[in-house]
C-alpha cells in the first residue's frame, strides 16, 4: 500500500481492502486507562452541539469533468492548464513541529528530503516526520499516548487504531479545536472551510472539537473482476445476482490452468446481502446487531456456497490475504473485493508490467437480483489531533499549516504535496501530466495526506479512462445509498465491551471454510449476547432514543 506519487489519494478502505483486518488496539496502558472525565464535559455520547462545527463554505478552483451525484466522488480527467496558488506567501510563522504517521511503504528519508523541504519551504513552517509501518501502526500508537511526554506536536489516527477510553485520552491530550475553528472562525483558514459539515461531526469527540479529518469516500469498496481476462475468455455477461456470481466463480475456476474464480469474497457477501455494518434498526425502532440480522446470515451461507465449490484460491483458503493482490494481478484470480482505492494503485503497479491489464466493478446488485442498498461509509477514515500546548500561537501556526495542506485539486499547493517539486521530483509530459522521476520514488510518500485533507476527489488523469470509469460507476451506486444508524457520529464504546466482536473475526473464517457451521454461530451470538451484548445494546439504543 503506498501513498505514492500519483495516486490522486488514499482511502481508509483501500487501507482495510490490504491489510484484511486493521491493527486495532484492545487495550492501552497508563494515560488512557487512568483518564477520567472529572471536570470534562458530561455531553452524551454522539451529541454535537451545530455551533461547535466550522462552518461549511464551499470554494473551488477547477470545475470538475464528472461532478458528484449524491455524494459520489468528483472527477477531473485532466489536469488545469494554469494551476491556482493560494498562498501568496508561507502560511506559516517558522516554527519547528514533530508529526507522527503511518505509511504502508518503503519509509522515505525523513533528512536531507528534498520533498520534504519544499513543502515546509512552502508552508513556512517545518514538520518533522516520526513515520512508523502502517501494519503495526496500532501498536505504536498506544505506546506512544501511554506517556504523554512522548506524544509529538500533530498525531495521525486512524479509525481502525482508536484504542479504548480514546474519548477520554484526547480531553486530557489534545488541544481543543474548538475555540479555533468553531462556526464562522474557520473562515480564517478557507480551505478548512470547504471541508463538509460532516466530516468535522466526526471529529467531535465530548462535544468539542478535536480532529482534522481526511475525508473519504462514500461508497468504499466494490467488487472487481478483470475485464482483460473476461473479454479474452468469451465472458460477456456479469452478475446480477448473489447466485449469478456463485456460477460465475464456478465457470471460471480451473486449477489445472492455475486459474480460481474468486478470493475470499467475504466483503462482496457483505455488499451484496447489504450486511450492516453495526447496527440495524427494527420496524419497531430496537437495535439489531449485525451478527443477528438475516443478512448476516445469508452472506456467510453464502460464503459457505463458494468455498464448497472450490471456486476460492488456495491462498485464499489458508488465509494469507498478503496475497490476493498478487494472485488477482497475475490472473491466477478474476474477481476480487477490495477498497476503491486500491483500483488506482493497481493501475499504478501494473502499467508498465502489462499494459492491458484493466480491472473494472461489477455495478452494484443485491444478493436477490432486486434493488441494491449501499451503507453510505463514514465520512473520515482517518483524523489527526495536535498536542495541547499553552502557547495558542503554535496551535495556530499548526492550524495555518492545515489550511495550506487542505488546499484542493487545481491549486500549485496540492500539486506540490501530491506530486513534490517540478523539475526534481516530476517533470510535465505533452498532455501536461506528472511524470516520477527516480528521485520521486525514495523522497514522496504521502506523509502529509494523513494530517489533514480536502474533499475528496478522483484526480488520477495518468490512467487514460480511468477517472471516468470511476467516477460513473461510483455516481451510479450512489442512488442506492443509505445512511446506517449512527452515521457520522463519534461514539466511543465502554471499554468493557471492546472484546465482544472478537471471537467473530475467525468464527466468519472457520464457518466458511467448513471447519465450524452455523450451529457455532448461534452459540456464539447467545454468548455474546449474555457476555455484555445486550448491555451494548441498551447503550447504543439510550444514544438512538436521545436523537
């Protein structure tokens, strides 16, 4: 996974879509165990206050190729003839800042980067980068906020690695934004300001804000199928229905030739039986848990279904999820799930290997042929907090810096922190678009991408086609949206509930792989549910019943 030159953005899901499950952290020692909410705030769980959130002005310096339809994301098929700078001078006041993030790559140099330098060069401000491993990013992120004294100037977390009693850590941790940014007061950083209302809801954490989000996507993941290989082998007709894929997987699998139907398909059974993600809401208004709903079910008898007939790559089977990449690249495998960010980065991969290679998403459709439901994702993936300092200026220098990173699509900024520096890092082909040079390999990594982000949009114009094929079909499912209950709000969880969800990880894996059956469902859901399950429940509902 990289978050490399190019790629226009990344996205939580695509991040989940490689690593299969995230590094979450179960439990962390010291500051968050010992926080309390003495003297905090007493807001309700999910509850924010409207005069809390910055307010929403929208600015845009490039008209979009395909705009967004219901939230999908935008597109721009080709690069501005003249870019917009929006900064006349640096943004920042000269101060010295320590920044840590992930990156699922090649760590960069973090001395003596030239991409590095010109973007605090530009920014008038210098960030120095602590950038650990994305797969064990978990853990380091709880070493680091067990010892307050450790913990740098500008934090990246993702939403996968919130530890326990998180909500309680920040109060204690982190500066409130709120005074800064709240109602009109974002005006003063205009490109904050064009982040949606949602996106900062979820960065609302005891009714003040604390994050800087990196919005993502709507619709997250999809199902891929490589439309080379399916036009070579005569395949013209694709799925519209979860029986219609089985057969598919069927038709196309043939060890002999070293060719599998699927991966493991566990996240397109989660589509296509529109599984919840949380919760589920009762005719009645009660809360179901998606372990309990019909949906749930009816996908993992469906996985059952696939793996039975032997449609799923050896590799697959045993669980290494390392390679489904791979597999489905070489096309050892046609047809995967994965996160919609990871159909660029295999563009990127693939490009100059094959050039015919082309992956391509099933339009969405559900499990019974009839209208699909899409669960709409949230609207950050990741979100970062800057370290509470008595000095209100720094804050404020940080604050600037945010504003200059969040600067969208169109502008001399984005570029610079996308692409790196013109001549050293990229040079301009006929079409005026971005080509790496070596250099650009070691130095950009998208460190900055994970301290704040603009709305997101689908600015990949090196792959001819490409945007407009993702922002069509993206545009396409976004007429089957629904919101989940509780979407965008920032709720944390008792902690003593932490561990309910864990013995369902493998129990998915050993169900359809035959090694366990529905029977071992049922016990585990009645254990789940005498073990805190419906005390979670209750919880949930008291947040529901308050709305």
């Amino acid at each position: 996974m990289t978050a490399s030159l190019l790629t226009g953005r990344l996205d939580r899901r695509s991040f989940l879509g490689f690593l299969a499950v995230g590094a979450g952290v179960v439990g962390v020692p010291s500051l968050l165990t010992s926080c309390t909410t003495a003297g905090g705030s007493s807001a309700a769980p999910g509850v924010v206050t409207a005069g809390n959130l910055p307010a929403y002005v929208p600015v845009e310096y490039a008209k979009p190729d395909f705009p967004s339809v219901n939230g999908s994301t935008a597109g721009y098929a080709t690069m501005p003839e003249e870019l917009v700078t929006v900064f006349d001078s640096p943004p920042g006041s000269g101060g010295t800042y320590t920044a840590m993030t992930p990156l699922w790559a090649a760590l960069p140099p973090t001395e003596g980067n030239r991409y590095f330098d010109a973007v605090n060069e530009a920014a008038g401000t210098t960030i120095k980068f602590q950038i650990s491993d994305g797969n064990t990013y978990g853990d380091k992120l709880a070493a680091v906020l067990a010892s307050p004294k450790d913990v740098p100037d500008w934090v990246c977390v993702p939403t996968w690695n919130v530890p326990p009693r998180f909500n309680q850590a920040v109060e204690g941790v982190f500066e409130d934004l709120t005074p800064f940014l709240a109602g009109d007061k974002v005006k003063k950083y205009k490109n904050l300001a064009n982040i949606p209302t949602d996106a900062w809801k979820f960065c609302v954490f005891e009714d003040k804000l604390y994050g800087l989000p990196f919005p993502g996507d709507v619709i997250g993941n999809a199902i891929f199928y490589r439309a080379d290989l399916f036009e070579e082998q005569g395949i013209t007709e694709l799925p519209a229905s979860a029986q219609d894929l089985l057969d598919l997987c069927k038709e196309l699998t043939d060890p002999g030739k070293k060719q599998w139907g699927a991966n493991d398909l566990w996240t397109a059974a989660g589509m296509m039986f529109a599984v919840p993600n949380l919760w589920k809401l009762a005719d009645d208004g009660s809360l179901i848990h998606r372990i309990e709903t019909e949906e749930y079910r009816a996908a993992l008898e469906w996985q059952i279904k696939l793996y039975k007939q032997g449609s799923v790559h050896p590799d697959a089977v045993a669980d290494h999820p390392e390679a489904q990449k791979p597999n489905f690249e070489s096309g050892q495998v046609l047809i995967t799930a994965d996160g919609v960010g990871g159909w660029a980065e295999a563009l990127g991969r693939m490009q100059e290997v094959n050039p015919d290679y082309d992956q391509r998403p099933f339009a969405p459709f559900a499990a019974d042929g009839g209208t699909p439901v899409i669960w709409r994702g949230q609207p950050v993936g990741i979100f970062s907090f800057l370290k509470k300092n008595d000095d209100k200026a720094k804050i404020e220098e940080l604050l600037a810096v945010a504003d200059f990173l969040a600067a969208p699509f169109g502008t001399t900024e984005y570029a610079l922190i996308r692409y790196g520096e013109e001549g050293t890092h990229y040079t301009l082909d006929k079409q005026g678009l971005p080509v790496p040079t070596e250099l650009a390999a070691t130095e950009v990594q998208g460190s900055y991408i994970f301290l704040v982000d603009p709305p997101v949009v689908n600015s990949t114009v090196q792959y001819p086609g490409f945007v407009e094929a993702f922002c069509t079909w993206m545009a396409d499912g976004a007429q089957y949206l629904a919101d989940p209950p509780f979407y965008g709000m920032q709720i944390s969880e008792p902690a003593q509930y932490a561990a309910l969800k864990t013995p369902f990880e493998d129990l998915e894996k050993d169900i359809a792989r035959g090694r366990k059956t529905m029977k071992d469902l049922d016990a585990a859901v009645a254990t789940w549910s005498s073990s805190g399950g419906e005390e979670l429940r209750a919880f949930y509902q008291d947040i529901l019943d308050k709305q």
